[in-house]
C-alpha cells in the first residue's frame, strides 16, 4: 500500500519508518527543507533507539521517500497519516492550527477515495472539525482517529509491538475501516490488537491513558513528601504497594517531576477539554499542580543545604533529558534546577549522555558542558542527579569523592540509596527518603 506520512518530527517519522518496514510504500513530507535534507543524506534528527537503522533500511530498499512536495507525496497514496505538533497554547489547550492547515491541503489535493488518519494528540471533538474542513474535497475523504501510544527511547518496539491499537472511526466508514485493518495487520498476527470505537472514544482516550499515568507519578511524589516528614523511605512503601496485582509496579517511582512532550501538555489539554464541555477534571487539575510544585523539589533540597544562600556555589546536575534514552529536554525538571540555579547566583556543570545539543541550544553560554560526570563534578559544590541513564548507575565514588569541592550528593531518583554513601564520606539525600 502506498501511505503519505504528514511531519517529519517524532511521531511522522516513527510512524513512517515503521510502515515501511512491513513493505508499504512510505512518502514523509515535513515543509522545513532543511530537515528533509538531512533526512535524505541519513542524519537523523531525533535520538531515538533503532530508528536509525530502521530509516537507513527502508531508504535503502526504496520503500521510504522524504520530501516537501505534498503532491508528490500523496499521489497515489491512499491513506494519509496527520503527525504535526499540536502545542498547548497560553489558555491549556491544543493548538490546531498546523492541523488545520494541513487538512486543507490534503483536500486540495486528493485525486481518489482517501482515508486521512489524525495520528497526532488531539482534543475531543477534533476529528469532526477536521471532517467539516475536507468535506467540499472532490473526492471523498474518511477522517479516522488513530491515536499514538509511543514511549520515547522505547517507540520503534512499541510501534512495531503494540499492546493496543485504538481506532476512532464512525459507523459507515467501511472504506476506511479496511484500510485500517489491512494496515495494522502485521502488527497483529497472533493477536488482534485493535480496539474500535468511535472517533470521540479515541481522542480522549489518549489523554485520559496519560493523565492516569501522570496521576500516578503525582501521587507517590505526594507520598515522598509525606515519607521524608515522618522517617519513612518511598522505595519501601512503591515495592509494599507495587505488588498488590490490582495496582501494579509502574509508574511508582518518586522523582523531581514528568517531563516531555506529552504529559505536561496532555493533562493541561484534558483538563481544558472538560472545562469547555462544563467538566471539572479535579484529580487531573491536581495531578498538574503537584507536578509543578515537584519540580523545585532539588532545588529545595540544594538551597536548604547551603542555607539559601547559592551565590559563588557551583553545583554539578547529570541528566537533562526528561528521561533516560531521549534527547528530549522539554519540560524537563533539570531545566526548572538550572533556571533557579543560576538566577541565584550558583555556576552549573551538566552533562547529559544524548542531550547536550539539545542543552547547548537552549542555555548557551550560560553553563559548562562537561565531557562526562567526573568532569562536571570536578569542583562542584554539590552534584544533583536528575535522570537516571545506565551510565551513571554505578560511578567510581571515590572519584566522584576526590573530584568534588564538597562532597554532597543530591540524588533525584533513588538509584544510588543503597550504596552507603554516607558510610563514604558524603553528605546524601534521595526523594522521600529519611535523611
């Protein structure tokens, strides 16, 4: 089958690759030249396990263009997938308008029956709209639902495994409904993973399955907070609760804060979703709130060390990505440590094993890029650890030790609680732990 992949960013790339890879043919368009470009000559923009290799495979074999020409791109496909971003604007809700600037340029451009899939984040009612924007089209065109479920650093696996495949389209829509089925086939031979519903059902599935999840993190940052008041340690209490079948170990884990491109903004847009159709999300509104305050929480815990004073301090942070295996640092918590570092008066060293790009554009020269740990820790004052890579899992200490001014160590996910560090020689503190 022939498909045209609308955006060539996280989502339309992932999206493409993969289609590709079970023998579609695949044009990905994106309107920055300079990003097909690249593309074309094999660099890819985003850090994302396996994706390299999966494009570089399929370019090779021919199953995967890259372009600007829309035309080009949709001549002779006959299903069109949306990945464009729909940002959150200043009000909480989703921003449409590259959606809605693409719907119109699909329904200038079809020359058959053409199934046009919404495969980015979008708010209920969004699929109706986009209908009514193509519906003057001189041929018909099926707008379907077919929310993305891709965890960055692991979306190549979740994409070509899937634990479900949601699908929003409306009673009548056969056409539509078979290109869909012979699609997504491959993903589900020994298992039928779609789940079909209408196209309403699927949008706000998307955001309420985030919100959960986001809910969770919420929560037990909540509960650290109450651990550390009352000398109990979180990581006890996550395995206590984790293994009760009816909740589950996911998503458990106490932090400085979700990050990334999908959370913060998927909950603020469900909350705003509910509040136009005379719906208070409360749990939603507070899953955001606390949120926002977790991520001071290692800036907190810095200040009170140095008795709120920071000016002349110089503190060391490993990890800027929101998560471990992207380069993505939107929304980052590190970013909300860095900002209050420096508008305090302390000097930053940061690494970060994939990021550091992404860092260099957004702060400059306004902080010191360490080749690795031991580099940013070298005279820092402190050394606060925001997320979790393997690579510093298990660091040499006594270098850390002998590279550090003051031996204080901030440890925003847990992961070193268990080495003794005190009984090393320095001053630790985790996230809801007795310190």
């Amino acid at each position: 089958m022939q498909i045209c992949v609308i955006g060539a960013g996280y989502v339309g790339l992932v999206t493409a690759a993969c289609f590709a890879e079970t023998g579609n043919k695949v044009y990905c368009v994106d309107v920055v030249q300079k990003k097909i470009d690249a593309l074309r000559e094999g660099k890819i923009p985003i850090f994302e396990p396996g994706l390299d290799k999966l494009v570089h495979r399929n370019r090779e074999a021919g199953r995967l263009e890259f372009t600007t020409d829309l035309s080009e791109a949709m001549d002779g496909a006959q299903v069109v997938f949306v990945g464009v971003g729909t940002p959150p604007r200043s009000d909480g809700g989703a921003d449409l308008s590259a959606l809605d600037a693409v719907a119109e340029q699909v329904a200038q451009r079809v020359k058959q029956h053409t199934v046009l899939v919404l495969k980015s984040t979008v708010p209920v009612g969004t699929n109706r709209r986009t209908a009514r924007i193509v519906e003057k089209a001189p041929f018909p065109i099926d707008v379907v639902s077919n929310p993305e479920f891709l965890k960055e650093g692991d979306a190549v696996n979740d994409f070509l495994r899937p634990d479900r495949i949601v699908v929003g389209v409306r009673e009548g829509q056969e056409h539509a409904r078979s290109i869909m089925a012979r699609l997504y086939h491959p993903f589900s031979l020994n298992q039928d993973r779609i789940i079909w519903m209408e196209p309403e059902s699927a949008e706000i599935t998307k955001y309420v399955s985030n919100t959960m999840l986001a809910m969770r993190i919420s929560f037990m940052n909540e509960v650290a907070s109450l651990c550390e008041r009352v000398g109990a340690n979180v990581d006890d209490v996550r395995q206590g609760v984790g293994r009760d079948p009816r909740i589950g170990p996911k998503f458990l884990y106490a932090g400085p804060g979700y990050g990334g491109s999908c959370f913060p903004k998927d909950v603020t847009a469900l909350v705003h979703t509910a509040r136009d159709a005379g719906v208070e999300l409360e749990l939603a509104q507070a899953t955001h709130q606390v949120n926002m305050r977790q991520k001071g929480t290692l800036g907190r815990k810095v200040r009170k060390r140095f008795e709120g004073d920071l000016r002349g301090k110089c503190v060391a942070i490993l990890g800027i990505a929101f998560k471990p295996r992207t380069d993505d640092i939107r929304e980052s918590p590190a970013l909300t440590l860095i900002d209050g570092l420096i508008s305090e008066g302390a000097s930053v060293r940061i690494h970060d094993p994939e990021a550091m790009d992404n860092a260099r554009s957004h702060y400059g020269d306004r902080v010191y890029y360490a080749k690795d740990s031991y580099d940013a820790a070298d005279g820092a004052d402190a050394l606060v650890l925001v997320t979790e890579w393997r690579q510093y899992q298990n660091p040499d200490f006594g270098d850390l030790r002998t590279k550090l001014r003051r031996p204080l160590i901030i440890d925003g996910r847990n992961i070193w609680s268990k080495y003794g560090l005190e009984e090393q020689g320095f001053e630790y503190e985790g996230i809801g732990t007795r310190h």
